[in-house]
C-alpha cells in the first residue's frame, strides 16, 4: 500500500544517495510549505545516507529556501528529470547506492530508471487549487500507474 513520504520505514537505509522529489512528494505542487513530520523525517533518513532535493520547477528561490530550511543541498541542473544528465550535479562519490522518491511514476520513476536507482513511488501530495496542468499531469500518472502495477 502507498505511503506518504513522511510514513516511510526507513529501517536498513545506509549508506544511500537519496534524490527526493519536491512538488508533490514533500509539499503540494508549487508549494513552499511543509509538515513538521517531512523535516523530521528528512532528518532521521539523513542521518546515514545522503541526501539531495530536486525538482523540475523552475522556482529556484523557492526550491533553494527549502532545501536551506532543511539543512539538505539542492541539486541545481539545467536537465530535468527524467534525464540521467540531472546526476551529474551529484559528487562523484555519491552516483552509487542511489534511490530516488517521488510521486509521479512517469518522471520520477523513469528517472530512478534512467540512472539504475531504486524507486520508491509515494502518496501524492495534492492542493484543490491546483493548475488544470497538474490534475491532468496526476491523472495521466495515474493511468500509467494502474497499468504498470
């Protein structure tokens, strides 16, 4: 059953580079705001792997505030996922043992795919408000999704 990020059992994570999804995954689309639970949640994971944010929003000053409140670098690329190119912000020390978390099994999942990362494909976080482009982005999601599991 699907979780939400701040649900996940991390028992066993060691010594992973996690990529963790912003819009959707750990705030609403487009969003700045976050559960305590997510911060804390970040930091427990982040005390035995690496871990970087990264979203295909081009908010970089909301992405950078973000990344800054939770004390986690940001990966900054000029590729979005689902390009492997969007690795090669990463130190090179930290392309192994790669897992990535996200909510759209079409972007983030064929990222993790795209860089032979573990996927793990969380409950979406939504806001009523919003764009006509997201719901139509989720529901195709969704549709891919029903297929492939």
């Amino acid at each position: 059953m699907e979780k939400y990020f701040k649900e996940l059992d991390i028992t066993g994570w060691v010594g992973k580079t996690v990529i963790l999804d912003i819009d959707g995954t750990i705030t609403t689309d487009g969003n700045s705001c976050f559960d305590y639970l997510i911060l804390e949640k970040i930091k427990e994971i982040s005390l035995n792997n690496s871990v970087f944010l990264f979203s295909n929003k081009h908010l970089p000053i909301r992405d950078s505030e973000i990344a800054d409140s939770m004390h986690i670098p940001l990966l900054k690329s000029h590729f979005k996922k689902p390009s492997r190119k969007v690795i090669n912000e990463l130190p090179e020390d930290q392309k192994k043992n790669l897992l990535v978390i996200g909510d759209k099994i079409i972007i983030d999942g064929l990222f993790a795919k795209n860089i032979g990362a573990e996927f793990i494909k969380v409950k979406r976080l939504t806001n009523r408000n919003d764009s006509f482009n997201t719901k139509l982005t989720y529901l195709l999601d969704n549709t891919v999704g029903y297929f492939i599991n």
